[in-house]
C-alpha cells in the first residue's frame, strides 16, 4: 500500500543541510499498524509529513495505493490528502469558531459533497467516537480527549485508507489517553492503516510494528 | 466547496473576530458615506442653482446691457472701445413685434426707503410690469399684481413681500394703504405670496412697483434687463435672431448688449456641478482606497494569526484555489458590508440634513450609491488579493506548525 525507495529530506538551516531523513526505503501493507519512535530530531515527524503529502522529499520516491507521489502538483497531492489520508494531530487542530459537527464536516465541505449527505456521515462520525450529544458544541466545550475524539472523527469521515496520528496523546492524561488508543485500534481492527509517531514506549509496543528512527535512518524494524 | 459553505466560513470568521470585524465595517462605511454626502451636497448645490433659475420662468430669454470684446487696433472709435448705451424702456417696446414673444418685462432694480404710519425701513425695489408675474410664475397672496397699463406711464401702485407688509403694517390690512417709497408714494395693491428670491433678492423682502416709477424714483432711464418670454423653446432662437437685429439697429448699428437663454445658462451650469460633483465624489473615494489598504493589512495580519488553521485546512483536502476563495470572500463580504452600511448611513444622514436645512435640497445621485458600492467591493477584491494569495501559499507542514 505504501513504498518508500530511498527517501531523503534534507533542510537547510543557516549555512548548514540537515538530513532529517537519509535514503529511507520502507513498505508499510494495507492495515498494519505501525509505529514512528526516535528520538527528537530523528526524524520521525518528517516522515510522517511525507507520509501526509504535507512535505516533500528532497530526493526518493513515495508511492501511495499504487501511484507514485513525487510527480504530483499542489492540487492533485490535495486531492489525495482529502481522499485517502487522515490526520490526528497532538494538537487536535480543531477550528475554534466552528462545533464540533461542523469541525468534522469540513473534510466534506471542502471536497463539495452535498450538504443531505454530510449530514449522515458526520452522525456516524460522531457515533463511532460516541459524542453524538457533543455535536454542536464549539472545542472550547469539550475537555482534551473529547476534542480528540472529534479529531479523530473528522479525519475518518471521508474514509481514507490510511490514519497517520502524530503524538495522539501527548495533551491528554492517561485515561483520556488510552481510550484514544483504544478508538484508533478499533478503527486499525477495522481495516485501516494506522501509523503512529510517539515518544511514548508503551503505545509504541501495543502496534504490530515498531520502527526506530536515528538521524534520519531507520535503526529498528521490529515486527510482532 | 460550496457557494454557500464559502459564505458560512467567510462569515463564521468575521462573527469570530468582531472588533476587526468591526473596524473594518467602520472603515468602507465612512468612505461610501463620504462618497454620498459630498455628492448629495454637489448635487443639492446644482439643484438650487437650477430652482434661481427655474424661479426666473422658462423659456426665458434674457437681454443685458454691454458686452465683453477686445477693444484697439483700428480706428480711433476701435481704439477707445464700445461705450454701450443703455437698455431703455423704448427698446423694450420696440421688441413687442417680434412674432413668438408671450411676454416682454423690462426690469430695474434698486433700493430705497419704504415708509408708513411712521415707520421706515430699506427695501430692495424691482421695476417692471404685470408680465413680470407671469414670467416669473409668482403668486399672489392677496390683491393684484400690477395693473396692465403701458409701459411709459402708470398709476402710483406696488405689491409688496409679506415680511414688508408685517414689518410696516403690522396686523393692519396693507392693501389699499399708501406707501412711502423715497420721494414717491404708491398705493400698495397686493401682497405677493411666493416666497424665494429673484434676481438675488429675498421675495418677501421686496416691493415692486411699475417700471416707469421705478425709472422716476431712481432718476436712471436705464434698465437693469428686459427679460422676454417666447411661447414656446423651438422659436427661442429665432427670437434671439429678431431681438439682436431691432436693438443693435436702435443702437446705431453696435451690438452692445449681450442676450443668453435661460436653457443655455442652465445647461452650463449643469455641466459645471455635474463635474463638481463628480470631483467631490472622487475625493471622497479616496477614503474607499484606504479602507481598501487597512483591509489588506488586517488580512495580512490574520493570515499570520491563521496560520495553523490555513496548515490544518491544506492537511484535510484544502486546495490552494479554497484558501484563496476564502480569504477573497472574506474581504468581499467586509467591503460589502461596509459599502451597504455606507449607504444606509449617507443616505439617512442627507435625509436629516434635508429636514435640518430645507431651503437646500440634499439630494445624492443614485449614479454614487452604485459608485460607491462597486469601488467598495473592488476595493476589497483588489486589497484580498495579497493576503488571499499569501495564504494560499504557505506551505502546509509550515502552517501547521506556525513556524515562518
């Protein structure tokens, strides 16, 4: 489902290049569950955001579902974003002015599909993360793990083929953490990729695949 | 996306960050109200100008006496310039035969003191006769105009303004009464009931008497004007054709008087305030330009602030054509806005000012509301562009994590 073929990243910082990611190859099969631990500066963020089509890499080849990434524009790498990638943030990224309903209508909204129509998918949306009496409260309402799970729900709501969750429980407390594990294997168990960058230990060793990530090498590929 | 999903995002963010909101509103607002008021205010001024001259009647055709030339380089007479003679009852007269002519008043002007029962005051004084009260399109309160007498002799008689008749007779009945007017006296006749002014001077403030005893009273034959009435527009000009030929042959061959149509006059003026008018409303315009400008440096500063949302919206499927459609909408919706509640505002407040001062008629073209609103909405697409396309292009792993 995914292939990686000696990825590289390189930025620039100052006078100096950085290599975040150093001819990378990797495959990851239709609903695995992966995990992305190293530590800060390894990589591993980098790597999700190519992952998310929100960066590019300087040099390799990222093949999505079969189509090459690399020769993509703006729009179509948009596209895919839209269609086949979701994303949990540590930060939950929710749009403060809008309720959570309306949060999780926006993948929608942007892809043009009819208002009738959103409406349904948003309901079970909010069903799958039970907060169907949370729906036209603004994130302000909701406590961490609450915002969360409307996270969660508005990145499933266009039914991508892969949940790519960055620290998804680095805000919240351990309960609040674990039921947002919890939902997101659920949601593994159901046939979609999931691969997750954590610091944690624990949540790395609850996934089927953990790999290590050092300056940008992959040190550790470790399969249960 | 949707029309109206763009619409409920661009308002969702404008409800969400009321005092830019507002500030913003504020600012197109007091432009397009500027726009209205300084052109209802040039508007209102060619309106009166128009309403002197609607006053003096209509198809109007008026003879002055002298005329500008260049004067020198031939012969002694050309070297010392044209002394024009003065307009004379008898030329007035002599324009009678003229076929086409309603009415012919010849007109002289003065002031004096008026006195009765003791009293005294200065009245300015108009000489002509009854045609005067047709050409003019005066009503009368009570009485008669003047009598229909000739123009070389007529009885001691005047009408009086209804602020002489208060001043002088009080709760006495004016009509009937003699009045003192410098050495003369005259029977007053009438009270005239319109209200404005001619030739400059507050009607309700005058007297006027026959021609022939205004000539006496000023110890002057000449007269300040001879307006002619034709019967209708399309003989104007050959009336002016007539006219010029009788007087300049009266006035042994020297056309030393200038004639000017009422229409023509009018017409020039017009041209005058339109683009007065237009002048004022470009000015003002000015004020549209730099809420254009705050708007684009508000939005500059929003897109800084929405960074993370700009990242988060490219991460969920948001192409850079949306982010673009977004801000643009935004910016549209607060110089609409703006624009509307300019309107609404200028338009109220040239109602007020109509009511606060009657005698001058505010009244904003509706060429400047359209104006206004399309300079408005221009002015919001054309300063949302920069921020709508910075947006737009900012990376998305960079705006997610607000980093420059």
């Amino acid at each position: 489902m995914i292939r990686i073929e000696n990825l590289s990243r390189k930025f620039e910082v100052g006078n100096q290049i950085v290599r975040a990611l150093d001819h990378i190859d990797l495959e990851i099969t239709k609903g695995e569950y992966l995990s992305i631990m190293g530590v800060s500066g390894s990589g591993k963020s980098t790597l999700l955001n190519i992952l998310g089509l929100l960066d590019t890499p300087t040099k390799g080849d990222y093949i999505l579902s079969g189509i090459n990434t690399s020769e993509m524009n703006d729009d179509e790498m948009a596209h895919i974003r839209s269609t086949k990638i979701g994303f949990v943030f540590q930060s939950f990224h929710l749009i403060p002015r809008l309720t959570a309903a309306e949060n999780i209508e926006m993948p929608m909204v942007l892809a043009g599909i009819k208002p009738k129509d959103r409406q349904e998918k948003v309901e079970i949306a909010l069903s799958h993360v039970s907060l169907n009496d949370r729906s036209d409260h603004k994130p302000e309402q909701l406590s961490g793990g609450q915002r969360q799970r409307v996270a969660i729900a508005r990145s499933i709501v266009m039914e991508p083929d892969v949940l790519l969750a960055d620290e998804p429980t680095g805000n919240l407390d351990s309960t609040s953490g674990i039921e947002i594990v919890r939902l997101i294997e659920d949601l593994n168990k159901a046939g979609l990729t999931l691969i997750v960058v954590t610091h944690d230990r624990k949540l790395g060793n609850r996934s089927d695949r953990l790999i290590r990530l050092l300056d940008g090498k992959i040190i550790d590929d470790d399969r249960k | 996306m949707r029309f109206y999903d763009l619409i409920f995002l661009a308002l969702s963010t404008l409800i969400r960050y009321p005092l830019r909101t507002i500030m913003l509103l504020v600012a197109t607002s007091i432009g397009v109200m500027a726009v209205i008021l300084l052109t209802a205010v040039g508007e209102g001024a060619r309106d009166y100008i128009s309403g002197e001259f609607r006053d003096m009647g209509t198809n109007l055709i008026i003879v002055i006496p002298g005329k500008n030339e260049t004067s020198g380089g031939g012969s002694p007479v050309d070297l010392a310039g044209v002394t024009p003679r003065d307009l004379t009852i008898e030329d007035a007269i002599s324009l009678r035969k003229i076929d086409g002519v309603k009415n012919i008043a010849p007109i002289v002007i003065g002031e004096t003191s008026a006195q009765f029962n003791g009293l005294e005051r200065n009245v300015p004084i108009i000489g002509s006769t009854q045609s005067f009260l047709s050409v003019r399109k005066w009503e009368m309160e009570t009485g008669m105009f003047l009598p229909g007498s000739t123009l070389e002799r007529s009885p001691p008689v005047c009408v009086i303004g209804k602020e002489v008749e208060k001043e002088l007779f009080g709760a006495s009945n004016a009509i009937g009464q003699w009045l003192r007017l410098g050495d003369r006296r005259c029977r007053v006749t009438g009270i005239i009931g319109t209200e404005g002014r001619a030739v400059g001077i507050d009607v309700q403030k005058l007297v006027v008497v026959p021609v022939s005893l205004a000539t006496a009273l000023f110890n002057r034959p000449s007269l300040f004007r001879i307006a002619v009435e034709a019967e209708n527009r399309l003989v104007g000009d050959q009336i002016i054709k007539d006219m010029k030929k009788i007087l300049k042959k009266r006035h042994r061959g020297k056309e030393d008087f200038t004639v000017i149509r009422q229409d023509a006059v009018m017409a020039s003026f017009d041209n005058i305030f339109n683009v007065l008018t237009m002048a004022l409303g470009s000015i003002a315009s000015i004020s549209l330009f730099v809420a254009g400008i705050l708007i684009m440096n508000v939005m500059l500063v929003a897109v800084s602030q929405r960074q993370s949302e700009i990242g988060l919206l490219k991460a969920i499927g948001a192409k850079n054509k949306q982010i673009n459609q977004l801000f643009i909408t935004e910016a549209i919706l607060l110089s609409g806005s703006g624009a509307v509640l300019g309107l609404i505002l200028g338009h109220s407040i040239t109602q007020v000012l109509k009511i606060s001062f009657p005698t001058f008629n505010f009244l904003p073209p509706m060429w400047a509301s359209y104006v206004s609103l399309i300079l408005a909405l221009m002015s919001g697409v054309i300063f949302g562009l920069l921020p709508a396309r910075r947006a737009s292009k900012l990376e998305p792993v960079i705006a997610l994590t607000g980093n420059k």
